[in-house]
C-alpha cells in the first residue's frame, strides 16, 4: 500500500525470510510473529535482517490471530 512504512506477517520460515530480507533493502520496518518453537536458525535469520520478532506461544493459527491484531490495531501493512 502506497505510504506504508511497516510491514507484518505471521510465518514459518521462508516467507518471513524473504520478507525480511527484501523489506531491509527497500528500508522499511518488518515485525514477524513466529510461533515459539520456529526454528532457531530461522528466527536468527530475520534478526540479521533487522526484523523485529515477536514468539506466540501456540501453533501457526495463533500467531496469525496475534499478527492480524496487531495489523489492525496499528495500521501495519498486511503481508499474511
């Protein structure tokens, strides 16, 4: 969306990498929500690329659920 300075998403892995690393580059905000037992060497990833992380206690469905919250209450662009 045209003026959107921050970016979220819920993920996995490559998705939230890709974002991550492509949202760096073109100089905006990321916050990733991640279900608490992602991979370490994923969640590593997207710190190096600056992303702010946020760990859900639960599954996928509940970081997503936290993620659109969060958009909304924000304003963040939606990249779930």
């Amino acid at each position: 969306e045209a003026g959107a300075k921050i970016i979220a998403c819920s993920s996995t892995g490559n998705a939230a990498s890709s974002l991550a690393g492509n949202a760096a580059a073109a100089g905006f905000k990321t916050y990733i929500f991640v279900p608490e037992r992602a991979p370490k060497g994923k969640v590593a990833q997207l710190m190096i690329f600056g992303a702010n992380v946020i760990s859900v206690k639960g599954n996928y469905e509940e970081t997503f659920k936290m993620s659109a919250e969060a958009i909304e209450k924000w304003g963040w662009y939606n990249r779930n």
